[in-house]
C-alpha cells in the first residue's frame, strides 16, 4: 500500500468513528442530538467565540493564531474576516449591538492582557475601546442588560482575581462592581433573565483544582448568590444559552478531557445531564444560533491540543 493509500485509508476510518460516535450521541437521550458540522479551516484551542447576526465568530488560538474565521450554519461554510489586531489566546468575546467584543486574554506568551476591541462585521474593521481596567486572561464574560460583564481570570501576578468589571458601549467607559465571590480562572460564564452566572473553573490555572462552584449575579443589588453546583467540578469549558436553560460543555483535568454536557435551569436551581459530545475537549467555545448551540475547536486531550472540530447538539 502507498504512502497516499495509507493516509486516505486512516481519514476514511476517523470519518467512519466520528460518524459512529455522532449517531451514538444522537440515539443517547430522545429528540436530542449531535451532527457534524463544517470542521473550522484551522486547528486551535483556548478560543474566544461568539456568534452576531446568524454567524458565529472564532477568535484567537493557543499557538497566537489572528485570522477571524467566521462560519455561516445556514451554509455549512467557513470564510474569514478581518485578522484580529494582535495574537491573543485565552480572551473571551460576546456579541453586543450587531458587533463582536473580545476581552482580555494572554498575550506575547502569558502575559495578561487588558484589550478590549470592537468589531464591525459589515465594515470587517477593528476598533480599539477603552482597556479593561484589571488585565487578565482565562477570563470569562456576558452580556446583561445590554451590558458587558467581565468576571475572574488569571491577573498579571499569575493568580486569580475576583475582577467583575461592566463595560457601557454608550459611554465606552469601564465601572467595578461586586467581585466574583469565588476567584477562578477557565470558567464558564451566561447572562440569562437579567441575571449573570458565573460556573465552573479552577484555582490559579490548575486544572488539578476544578470547582464545581455556581454563583449569580444581581445587578438590581450588586450581590452575589450561591447556588446549586454543576454536577461535574471541571474547567476549561464552554457555556451557551437555549430554552432557558445554560448549557455548559466540555473541560479538562489531568485524566483526560470532558464530553459532559449539563444544564443549569436557574428557575428550579437544577441540574440535567443530556447526551455528551461527540468528541471530548477543552479550551473550546460554544454558540446558539437558532435552535441549535455550535460547540467549536478545542483540544482533544490536556494542555496544549487543539481540533478544528465543530459538533452541532440539538436539545
């Protein structure tokens, strides 16, 4: 057998496993499912993603990567935008006003940085907004109330931070609020009936030392609430928001990676597993568009992995 032979032969069979691991998804638990959907043209980890007007947005990457790719789920197809001013890994983005955000993140290595960026898709053009006023990476963040709210991270001394900083597009100005009473890092983060959740994480970048912490957030009072934990303490996760519910997908620990897929009602304060991903990953983004949440890139296996995987779940 040739080279060429043997190297079509292996794609065939890792086609033909993750088919098989996408139908076993889809015939786990009743009407849900996961299909594939377009890989992402690059492999990474460690991603900001967001999605704005029916297309989702991937940012950044472990290995510094620049280039927007941008997919269209109505089109199965990827394109690319405007490279992202500078490299950046471990940054957060939420869609605000018709346009893409991206907070934080690490740059020139692990150095925590304090961006903050506008993106104008129509335009494909970058604007720099005020700075985060506490620079960090392996944040997360959300929008409430046409606000965005950046919450924990790893802080310039390699340690967590509370930080919870709220950004006003109308003024481009940054205010703190009450810090996150659990400082962590690799967290999930979802704003749902104008309230903030902030789930999961670990202590100081150790994914030895998971949480299984969920606390909300009230703007109305500037307080913080416990409320009842994800079921699997994990980090490095991905979060989206359907039905009401926060979806919270993937994650990492020295084992392994996690294709555990839990649901938070904040109406009952309870938990529901659903069918697990397709493919076990961490440093990963998720995105509802429609009916359907888009769990995209992330690695495969602990620390520094990446895919170009983009699995479609239907609750």
């Amino acid at each position: 057998m040739t080279t060429g032979s043997r190297l079509r032969g292996g794609a065939v069979c890792a086609a033909v496993l993750l088919g098989l691991a996408l139908h076993t998804a889809a015939m786990s638990q009743g009407a849900e499912r996961w299909t594939a959907g377009a890989p992402m043209p690059s492999e990474r980890s460690e991603v900001a993603v967001a999605a704005v007007d029916g297309k989702i947005y991937v940012v950044g990457g472990f290995d510094g990567q620049t280039d927007l790719e941008v997919y269209d789920p109505t089109a199965d197809r990827w394109t690319r935008g405007a490279s992202f001013p500078r490299p950046v890994h471990h940054a957060a983005a939420v869609e605000l006003d018709g346009k893409l955000w991206v907070i934080g993140g690490y740059v020139e290595g692990w150095s925590a940085a304090d961006l903050t960026f506008e993106y104008d898709p129509p335009t494909h053009h970058w604007r720099p907004r005020t700075s985060l006023p506490t620079a960090r990476g392996a944040l997360a963040a959300a929008v409430v109330d046409g606000k965005i709210h950046a919450v924990g991270g790893v802080g310039r001394d390699r340690r967590n931070t509370g930080a919870h900083e709220v950004y006003d597009p109308a003024t481009d100005a940054w205010t703190a609020l009450s810090p996150l009473p659990t400082p962590r890092d690799h967290l999930a983060i979802a704003g749902l009936g104008g309230r903030l959740y902030a789930i999961g994480g670990r202590v100081d970048g150790r994914y030895s030392d998971n949480l299984a912490v969920n606390e909300e957030y009230d703007p109305s009072t500037n307080r913080w609430q416990t409320r009842k934990p994800l079921p699997t303490a994990r980090s490095g996760i991905a979060a989206a928001v359907l039905g009401g519910k926060i979806f919270i997908f993937g994650g990492e620990a020295p084992a392994g990676t996690f294709n555990q897929v839990e649901a938070y009602d904040p109406k009952a304060d309870s938990w529901t597993a659903y069918a697990p991903m397709p493919t076990a990953r961490h440093g990963l983004g998720a995105a509802t568009v429609g009916k359907r949440i888009y769990v995209i890139s992330g690695g495969p296996t602990p620390g520094g992995s990446a895919s170009s995987r983009n699995e479609v779940f239907t609750p």
